[in-house]
C-alpha cells in the first residue's frame, strides 16, 4: 500500500512506520522541520512538509493514497475532518489514534478505581475529555460516508520506539524529573491504576487494523496494567533511589499542567481490549510494564 501518516517522527508513528516499512509499504509521512524531514528521508519514509493546519494539502493527500494512519495528535479536529473529507466515498481505512484517558476520572491518584471498561462499555467522559471522544465518534461514524474508519486508543505505552523518537511521554518523563531531582514522585498517593501496553504491540494493532478492521472499529490497546505507585517503586529501583514521595496534586499541576497532571498521571484508566483480541486476532507479546522499567528502561 501508498500510506500517508502524520506522526512518524514521533514515538508510536515512529514504530509504526518502522512496522509497516519492513511489511514492504511505501510511505509519505507529514513533517513541518526540515532537519527532521531529512531524518526521516534517511530512515525510508517521504517528508511532505506541511502541518496539521494545511486542510487542503491533508485532503489532498488523503485523496492520493491508499490508507491514511493519523499518530500526531488526537484533538486536532480540523486535521481529521480534512482527511475524512478526502476518503469519503473510497472505503479506503483511516486510522486514528486516540487514548484511554478517554475513560479518565478526577482521582487525582489518591484512590484506585474498580471501573474496568472495554470496547462496548459505555461511558460519560470528563469534561477535559469530551472533545477528544466527539472526535472518536465522528471518526467511526464516517463508515457512513464510505469510509474505513478505525480508532485505536492505546494505554500507557512503554518500550523503546523503533523510529525516530526512543521515549514515550509518561514513563520516561518521570525518570527524567527523578534523575534530575534524586526523587521519583507520583501524584497524590499514586494509588491510581493504568492499563499500559508495549509500543511494539501496538504497531502489531495498526499491521492488524490495516488489513481486516471493519469500518467504524474502535479497539483498546492493552495488556497488563499497574498503579502509578508501582510504577514509580520499579523506576526508583532501575534508579537506585529511595522510595518514591507523594507530590501533592496542586504542586504537580504547577509543573506538568493541570489537564496533565489530572488525566494523564493522576487518574484511573483501566481498559480491555477485547475486540482487538477476538476480531484482529491480536496476540501481544509483552505483560509487564514494571519488568520493562526494572530490565531496559534507558538510564
């Protein structure tokens, strides 16, 4: 296939792209840096420099290209309209990423939560969430359209990217903060739990998608999960630090952001993702995003 992606200089688009490369597609991907277009020319993929912005060049390109991957950013409505309105009527698969904070609440890591969701499970999101999943459900409503339209909504994702970006946001960034300060710290009392999944499993996800998801498919992305608590404990046994501290949630807030320090490291977001097992036949190789942090978490 001719693939157009956004995203493929980052972590998950990265992985991806390397995938799909090696399963023998040709790739264009998005790129607004030149230096990184370089890179990415380097490593086989196609820059097309333009941003998220560009309706017109996104339409085109959606337009020309045999499937469209969306890795770069899972609010830009406009982007994904842009390229809805370029497939309609091809039954061509677009492919987006979104991510479980989705189903996020406002424990602010002080309580584990015992709500575990799936694919069919319904849900209200929080408010900081509800233009992300009107975004989730325009995209699976395209199959009306004529549209092979797939969301795939990734958990805390660990690994090593295989592009051009190593590191994730969540993991990586905490030890980055505890190797700077000689403290790992979690929100709250990091009680809260997350589903999380290997990066290379989910590019498995999107081989998968591309190939057999019926239109309107939304599928979690996970297996295993573990509090941040936990998490945190194995990066400062990786670290060799002591145990990890609270950080109070309007001190985080400071730091990371409030949307950030709410949904993406303090709250619950327990997931299954039964359909991306039953219908993709999706068999994931990695469990444990703690063993991960313990054995190859880069120092």
């Amino acid at each position: 296939m001719n693939i157009f992606m956004t995203g493929a200089t980052g972590f998950i688009g990265g992985t991806i792209a390397r995938r799909l490369l090696d399963d023998g597609h040709s790739l264009r991907s998005l790129v607004r840096d030149a230096e990184k277009g370089g890179k990415l020319a380097a490593f086989g993929v196609e820059p097309v420099a333009g941003s998220l912005d560009d309706a017109a060049l996104l339409t085109a390109e959606a337009r020309r290209a045999d499937a469209v991957i969306n890795t770069a950013n899972s609010d830009h409505r406009g982007a994904v309209v842009a390229f809805l309105d370029g497939l309609a009527g091809s039954n061509k698969p677009f492919i987006h990423t979104s991510g479980s904070s989705i189903v996020a609440d406002d424990a602010h890591g002080d309580v584990a939560s015992g709500k575990i969701y799936d694919e069919d499970t319904p849900f209200e999101p929080v408010p900081g969430k509800k233009a992300r999943v009107e975004i989730d459900r325009m995209i699976r409503d395209a199959r009306q359209r004529g549209v092979r339209s797939i969301v795939v909504c990734p958990t805390m994702i660990y690994g090593n990217g295989l592009g051009l970006a190593r590191d994730s946001a969540q993991i990586p960034g905490l030890a980055k903060r505890a190797k700077a300060s000689g403290v790992v710290r979690h929100v709250g009392k990091g009680l809260n739990i997350w589903s999380n999944v290997h990066v290379e499993d989910v590019a498995d996800i999107y081989r998968l998608a591309l190939a057999k998801a019926p239109a309107g498919a939304f599928y979690f992305a996970e297996n295993g999960e573990a509090s941040y608590r936990d998490v945190c404990a194995a990066i400062a046994r990786r670290l060799k630090l002591g145990e990890p501290q609270v950080w109070p949630f309007e001190e985080a807030a400071k730091e990371l952001g409030e949307n950030s320090a709410a949904y993406t490291f303090g709250s619950n977001s327990r997931v299954r993702g039964k359909r991306t097992r039953s219908e993709l036949g999706w068999q994931p190789k990695h469990a444990s995003a703690t063993a991960w942090i313990e054995t190859e978490l880069p120092l």
